[in-house]
C-alpha cells in the first residue's frame, strides 16, 4: 500500500518536473545553453572590472583572475565566498561526527587480517598517493582539480592505510591542528584582502601570465590550504569512525 | 539524454525516501537524489561541441567555444556539501544502532521518514 | 566604516580557531557572541561586494532595513540565550560560533547560490545541536528532511539559473518581474518547499514534533527564537522581493500558511507537556508570518517576528529549565512552580500575553497593525482566521499559565515543583536574560516609536522595492 501511494506520488511529481521544467519558456533544449546570455561569458573573458581583450594561454598577463582554469577561476575567485562556506560545511560536518563518537576509545577491526600483499603493496603506493594529492592541489588553476579532489586524494591514502595495517594510527590532534590552522589562515586571507582592496577575499597578489605554475595570484594559495584543511579534515571523519566501543 | 536521467534518478531517490525504513537505504536513497540534482547541473550548462572550460597550449584562447563553466563549479560546492550531510547522517545511524540496537525505523517507533 | 562581512568572518575564524584551541573554545563563544553584537551596532546601510568584482558575477551582501533588523534581532538573541545557558554548552562552543556565521551569512547575502551554501551551513549545525538531547533517531529524521529539502531548493535555483542566466537575487528580481507569472510557477514551488521545510510549514514540518520537544535551555530557545528568525527572514526575502508569485499561486500559498497557523494552534490546544505546547504555537507562528511575508506585509510580518522570537525566547528557556532541572516539562507536575520563582514566572507570563497580543506588550502593537494592514489590503478571510486562531491561542496559553501560577488540589499535584529531590532551580544568570527580554517586550508595547523607528522601511529592499502598508500606532498616542 505504502509502495503504491509512493509510486502514484513519485508520477505526479515527475509529470510536474518535466511539463513544468520543459515547458518554460526560455529553458534551454539539452546541450544549447546559451553561454552568452549568462553571467557565464565574463568568466570565460575575465572583463568583469576590466576591458573586453583577448585571453590567450601563456601570452597575456595581470588579467583580473590569471586563472588557466575557468571553473577554477570561480571557485576561488569570482565565487569565492561560495568555498569558504563549503569550506565550512566539511569542517561542522566533521566537527559534529567527532562529537558524536566523543565517547568511543579504540578501534575497529575488520573480521579479516590484511594479507602480505596488501600491507607491502599499499607502503609502496602511499607517497605516491600523497604526492599526486599534492599535485593535484599545487595545480588546481592549470588543469582540472583542485584542492578538494586533492585532499580527498590525501585522506585516501590514509584510508589505505588503515585498512592495510590493523595497528595503523594517525595522532588526530594534529590533524585536528592542521584543519582549524589551515581555515583560519583561509578567513585571515580573506581579511587581509579586505585591509589590502576594501574587499572580503580579493585577489590581491599579482596575477602573472596565464598558464604559468606561479600565477593566478590567490589561487593557488587558497588551494593549497583548502586541500591541507580538506585532507585532514576527511582523515578525521575517517579515524571517527573507525573509532571501536569500548564495552 | 542525460538531462531526463538526471530528472529520473532525483524521483528515484524520492521515491528511495518515501518507502525505505532502514537508515542505511535512506541515506543511500538521499545521495541518489543528490546525485541526479548534481547530473541536472552539469547538464544544464552543456553546449553542443563546447570544449571543457580550461586554457591549455591547444585551447588557447577565449574565442573558442567552452561549456558553461559555472554549473561546474556550482556542482563542486553541492557535491562537498553532500559529503558533509551524509558523514553526519551515517554518524548519526551508527549512534541510532547503538541506543535501539536496529537500524529499521519501524521498529524503533520513531516518526516515520518522508 | 565596518564591513557587515566581519559578521560571518570573524565567528567563522573563532571557531577555527577554538579547534587548535580547545581548552579556551567556551571562552572564544563568549567573546565572539558579544564581538558581533557590538559590531551590528556600528554598521552602515548599503550593499558590500565580496572579492571586488561587481554584482551580478561576484556575490555581495545587501544591508538594507530589512537584513538589519535581522541580523539585530539575531545577535541580540544570540548573546542573551547563550549567556542565559553557558552550563549547558557541553561540545557545543565552536558550532555555536560557525551556527552565528551561517544564520548572519543567510540574513545579509544577496546571491541565491551563497543562500544556498548558508542554509546548509545553518541547518548542518541545527542538525548536530538537536542531537543534544541524545533522540538521533529525531535529529535523522531532520537532516533527511532538511537535505531533501535544500536539494530542491538548489533544483529550483538551478532552473531559474538556466532560464535567466544570473543567480544574484536583485538581477533576478528584475528579470523575473518581466515574465509572465505563470511560467515561473515551478521554481516558485521548489523554492518554496526548499524553504518550507525550514520555516515550519504544513506538510514539511515533520520533524519539528520530535527535534523541538526534547530541547534543553540552550537549544530550545536558540531554534524557536534563532534560527526561526534567521530562516522566516530568508523566506521573506525571497518570497516578498526576489520571486513574483502568480495571483492564483500566492492564494494557494497564503492559504497553506493559515492552515499551518490553524493546525498549529489546534494541535497545541489538546497538548499538555508545556515545551509541545509551545512548540506547536511556534509552528503556528511560523504559519502566520509566512502567510503575511506571501500576502506582500513585509513591514507587519517582520513585527510578528520580532515580537515571536522575544517571546520564544523567553518561554523555550523557562520551558528547557524546567525540563532540565526537574527532568519532567509536564503541566500538571509543576503546578504553582511559579510561586517559588516569581521573577521567571512574571518574565514567562510576559512573554505568553505578548505572544497573544495582550495590550500593554510588544505583541498588542504587532497585532493591531497586522489587522488593520491585512483589512486595509482587502483580504477579509485571513484576519478571521487570524483571529480564530489568536483566541485559541489564548484559551491554552491563559489555561498554562493559571496552572503555574496556582498550586495544585489541596497542594498534592504540585509536589514536583517544590520536591526536595529534584526541586526546580533557575540560575540567576537565566533570571537576568529573561529581565532583560521581557524589559524589550514592555518598552515595545508602551513605547512603540523606540522599536518601530529601528524597523521602519522594512519594505525598502534591493533594488525592487515591494510596497508595504504601514499603519504607524505613533499617531494615536
């Protein structure tokens, strides 16, 4: 009975997606969003505060965002505020699991021991893991990635760790340290560009010449501390819940 | 197309919310939701023969055609913000089972979910 | 000059820093509780660009009257109801601190996407805070119901991005008020389920039985009064400025809100633990402040709230104190609880006739302007039903406090008042905060100016202004 009424339920609310959504006027047919009539076509031109010029990779210099990436340019520049409140979701999520296992002391302990393969495998394979992490945040405004893809990348090397070695234990004050370090200096950042430009999280560091490692001013700063901050944060989470009952 | 699985997989999740009553399948059913939301995004903003929306040596300039780059990085927010609910929803499942020792809402007697 | 963005960055870098420092984060709470209220003193009207890049590519926050009453009214009580409870903070400090940058942040932002990133953050710290009262099974529920309902709100946000390519609210509003209503119908409706299911409104309020009843004095007061405000403020900008509802769909909508107002107060009728009584006015209140927002009464909406979210306050601590203390919030078990503890119980009783409407409090002139401005609008039924449920309202919050206030047959049935087990105590630093809030609700009821010259213009917002009637009480004096 529930099933059914779910069902009709879940077929009127389709029919109203899909009339409502196509039906709109001025609702793009799938793959012919018009890109021009966005807000969009600046971020693609960078000429929000500036003049409308050419951007070409590895040739023009001290644009307003010297981002090679543009998904990345909005991230941290243009919508800049959006990540530090994302920034802030991981952090309370991850404060409100580590208060609710507060109480747990120990760990827990799969029903099968990690054979030799595994535990020698994954020792070769954890600094490559965390050096690609590292990569992949350095890099976040040349090629696609960033800070949070990096620090997942980093806290997954961890996750292998402790499925690997039974007595594997990270010291998670520091982790702790580390994350609430790492987004402070973010807000600091974020106050310095305020004293500096009048504005909360400006780029206020030159930008440099698009498609080079140091440009892009900001970015690549706030990326690194984003993926410190979203590595250690995950580690959390993760040592969290693998946090056994003592009975 | 994709656009319509999208729109198919967020009824899904509804429908996943509606009639589950174990915790588990619930957040699962939550993510499916939020994953056809995050499918919708990314295919709202796709043009036709548009390029992914960075510069390389080969794509090397603003007159080319690119996909519509704020989706995506409205997806990114959306997708970390998911992370953030479901490691909270599951901290909160594994408190659940140790106070009723069951992960089944009917049998707990709580309110019922939906 | 002090930039309003102070008010979500400097909460946000305490509770970083209450990580590294975890011995000191109870003191950091305190000091950046009183570092924000100070600072809302000290602002100045007009719209703040975050990162320098002009609206509507880069987000801004617009403080205007409407977003400075907010912000006021929550730091105000932010202060009060934390310094009221700090016995009870337990783990609670930093997301205490990250809690006051998201409901500011969702007040002052003017971007659609950014509102989104707040309410999240707001709801992920009411999710953790409702897990005080160690019922996860309630908190569950409320994070399933609350993310679901983000998630349409992101769906419908999305969709407006598609069709008109801007996500800043006043863009938008430009934009949106150049079609036709009917095609905006969809949208409409996932916005506002979104925040529906926030703001307490009939279907989508589920979870607000099992969350909001087992409170302590912490978070009772601080969901009830806090984040109600915090998210009823929201609901109002959107719904009063960005979006343009059609004639037939702002109808139906209203018509929900007085139907959450009805169902609210009917349900709190038959009820006798004290905090499901007022949890069930609360959703009542809610159900009246939405459907003026709707009805386009920002100016009598945003007095409604101001006088709701005092009153709540004041009641939700005496309420969780009770609870607290004597572990029962049952009606009959503290009968005459008051006569030992009159300051409280003169504070309570305040609170509970403001929230009717009784003259000589804050309440009276809410509600009087409330009327007069929905008759003079030409809506004739909701004052009615405005009315129904204000004189049920006072059949059970009279019916409450005569039992408070008198003891028991014979003495017998108010033992657990005066129990020498588990007798009811209220700290005198709870006394003060409800000395001080009841003050408010006095000074507003006798000396209305004060208050109404902090809230004038409420109607004048963003760059489309909606026309608020304004009955203005000052001439009458």
């Amino acid at each position: 009975m529930k099933r059914i009424f779910a069902l009709v339920l879940v077929a009127v609310v389709g029919i109203l997606l899909f009339s409502g959504i196509y039906s709109m006027e001025g609702f793009p047919r799938y793959g012919e969003a018009e890109v021009s009539e966005r807000v969009s076509m600046s971020y693609i031109d960078k000429n929000v505060t500036r003049e409308n010029q050419e951007v070409v990779f590895g040739v023009s210099e001290n644009l307003e965002t010297g981002s090679a990436n543009i998904v990345t340019s909005i991230i941290v520049n243009y919508r800049s505020f959006d990540t530090l409140g994302e920034v802030t979701v991981l952090f309370v999520s991850a404060l409100g699991v580590s208060l609710l296992f507060g109480s747990f002391e120990g760990r827990l302990r799969s029903r099968y021991k990690p054979n030799f393969i595994l535990r020698t495998g994954s020792k070769v394979v954890f600094p490559l893991i965390l050096v690609m992490g590292a990569y992949i945040f350095i890099h976040g405004h040349l090629s696609p990635g960033g800070g949070f893809p990096g620090g997942s990348m980093i806290a997954s090397a961890i996750l292998l760790m402790y499925l690997a070695d039974e007595d594997f234990r990270v010291r998670i004050d520091d982790f702790k340290k580390t994350e609430g370090i790492a987004g402070a200096m973010y807000v600091l950042l974020g106050l310095v560009g305020l004293m500096i430009s009048n504005y909360f999280l400006s780029n206020f560091l030159d930008t440099g010449t698009v498609g080079t490692l140091f440009s892009a001013g900001i970015i690549p700063v706030v990326y690194v501390l984003v993926g410190l901050k979203v590595g250690s944060e995950l580690t959390g989470i993760i040592t969290d819940f693998l946090k056994g009952e003592v009975e | 197309m994709i656009q319509y699985a999208g729109i198919m997989l967020i009824l899904i999740g509804i429908y996943g919310l509606l009639t589950q009553s174990n915790i588990i399948k619930i957040i699962v059913s939550l993510n499916i939701f939020e994953l056809g939301l995050n499918v919708f995004i990314i295919s709202v903003g796709f043009v036709r023969e548009g390029i992914a929306p960075i510069l390389t040596s080969v794509n090397n300039h603003n007159g080319l055609v690119f996909v519509d780059p704020l989706p995506q990085a409205l997806v990114l927010t959306a997708i970390v913000i998911g992370l953030g609910t479901t490691a909270l929803g599951l901290a909160f499942a594994r408190s659940i089972y140790r106070q009723h020792g069951t992960l089944n809402l009917d049998e707990i007697g709580g309110p019922s979910n939906g | 000059m002090v930039n309003p963005v102070l008010l979500i960055a400097l909460p946000l870098l305490l509770a970083f820093v209450s990580i590294v420092f975890k011995a000191y984060k109870n003191n950091l709470l305190v000091f950046g509780t009183l570092l924000n209220a100070g600072l809302v003193l000290t602002l100045n009207k007009g719209q703040y660009i975050i990162g320098g890049f002009q609206p509507p590519f880069g987000i801004n926050l617009v403080l205007d009257d409407f977003a400075l009453t907010g912000i006021l009214i929550i730091n105000g009580l932010f202060l009060v109801i934390t310094l009221m409870s700090l016995e009870k903070l337990e783990g609670f400090a930093s997301v205490l601190l990250v809690a006051l940058a998201g409901l500011n942040g969702l007040v002052l932002t003017g971007d659609l996407f950014n509102l989104f990133v707040f309410l999240e953050i707001t709801a992920i710290t009411a999710y953790i805070l409702s897990s005080a009262s160690k019922e996860y099974r309630y908190a569950f529920n409320y994070l399933v119901l609350g993310t679901l309902g983000s998630g349409l709100y992101l769906f419908g946000l999305i969709v407006l991005y598609a069709v008109f390519g801007t996500l800043n609210m006043a863009d938008l509003s430009v934009k949106m008020a150049a079609v036709d209503a009917s095609q905006l119908v969809l949208p409409s409706l996932l916005i506002f389920i979104g925040l529906a299911v926030e703001v307490k409104i009939l279907p989508f309020n589920g979870w607000v039985k099992g969350v909001y009843s087992g409170t302590n004095s912490l978070v009772g007061p601080l969901f009830a009064s806090v984040y109600a405000a915090g998210m009823l403020f929201v609901f109002g900008r959107i719904f009063a400025q960005v979006i343009p509802l059609g004639t037939y769909l702002r109808t139906s909508l209203v018509v929900l809100g007085a139907l959450t107002l009805l169902a609210g107060e009917v349900a709190a009728l038959s009820k006798t633990r004290i905090r499901e009584i007022l949890l069930y006015s609360s959703i009542g209140q809610s159900g009246l402040i939405a459907a003026l927002f709707l009805s386009g009464l920002v100016f009598v909406a945003v007095m409604q709230l101001v006088n709701n979210a005092l009153s709540k306050a004041i009641l939700f601590t005496v309420a969780g104190q009770m609870a607290d203390s004597t572990g029962t919030d049952e009606g009959e078990e503290l009968q005459g609880a008051f006569l030992e503890h009159k300051i409280a119980g003169v504070g309570f009783t305040i609170a509970a006739l403001s929230l009717i409407g009784l003259p000589l409090f804050y309440g009276f002139i809410s509600k009087m302007n409330l009327l007069f401005g929905i008759f003079y609008s030409d809506n004739y039924w909701l004052p009615v039903v405005i009315l129904l449920g204000t004189v049920i309202e006072g059949t059970y919050m009279v019916r409450l406090l005569v039992k408070l206030w008198t003891p028991g047959d014979e003495g017998i049935v108010s033992e657990k008042a005066f129990a020498t087990e588990r007798p009811l105590t209220i700290q005198s630093s709870k006394v003060m905060g409800i000395v001080v809030l009841s003050v408010v609700l006095l000074i507003g009821g006798l000396l209305p100016a004060v208050i109404q010259d902090n809230l004038t213009d409420s109607g004048s917002l963003l760059d489309e202004v909606t026309p608020a009637y304004l009955f203005d009480l000052k001439g009458g004096q």
